[in-house]
C-alpha cells in the first residue's frame, strides 16, 4: 500500500511540484493550501507524513504541526517543514515544535524524496 502524503503550501506551482513528484514515486497524495485545510485533511486523510509549508494564510505552518502534536491521534505523524525562513531561529522552533526535518525552498526534490522515503518506513 502506498504511503499517505500530505503537502501543505499556499503556492500552487510548489503544491504541483510536491504532487508530481511524490505521485511518480508511487505515493498517494492530498493537497492542502492554508492551515485550517491542513487540519481538515490531516483528521480525514490520515497521512503517513505531512510535508508543511510555515508561512500561509489562516493559520501558519507553527499553529498547524504544535495542533498536530497536541492531537493524541495525529501526533505520531512526522512533520517536515518546507519554508524559505532558514534563519537559525526558525530551524530550533520546528525542532522544538517536534519536526522531523526542515527543508529550505528551494529544495531538490530528490533530496526530499529521499527524506520523504526514510521517514514513511519509520
């Protein structure tokens, strides 16, 4: 069975990107473009991983993984930040926000399939 992706980003052409990549890696994949739909999709797609933007509208990419951390049923889930923030700061809150990884945009995809790969066979 596939592993269950969830990309969160406000831009469409990095949501397009995340889905055709990972879709030409087999996996099965569900977008979401601002917090509040990334805590909708979350709760009914129950993915494997959530890859997740951090600055959207409605809420940010901080509100969504500390509400997924809080959630007994979705805590588990990891959660990779994909953002153009790469200031140190922004790296030790994912950290502290219980992120598996953080990733600066732009990213080889390569490099994020890799990552995407290890963290759904955990």
């Amino acid at each position: 069975m596939a592993a269950k992706v969830l990309a969160v980003d406000d831009d469409p052409v990095i949501q397009r990107l995340l889905q055709v990549n990972l879709e030409m890696e087999g996996y099965e994949v569900q977008l979401a473009g601002d917090g509040v739909e990334a805590l909708e999709r979350a709760r009914a797609f129950r993915p494997d991983i959530v890859l997740l933007d951090i600055m959207m509208p409605k809420k940010d990419g901080w509100q969504v993984c500390a509400e997924l951390k809080q959630d007994d049923e979705l805590k588990h889930i990891p959660v990779v930040f994909l953002s153009a923030r790469a200031q140190d700061t922004d790296l030790e809150r994912g950290t502290e926000l219980g992120a598996e990884a953080y990733i600066t945009k732009p990213f080889d995809p390569i490099d994020l399939l890799d990552l995407v790969a290890e963290l759904t066979k955990r």
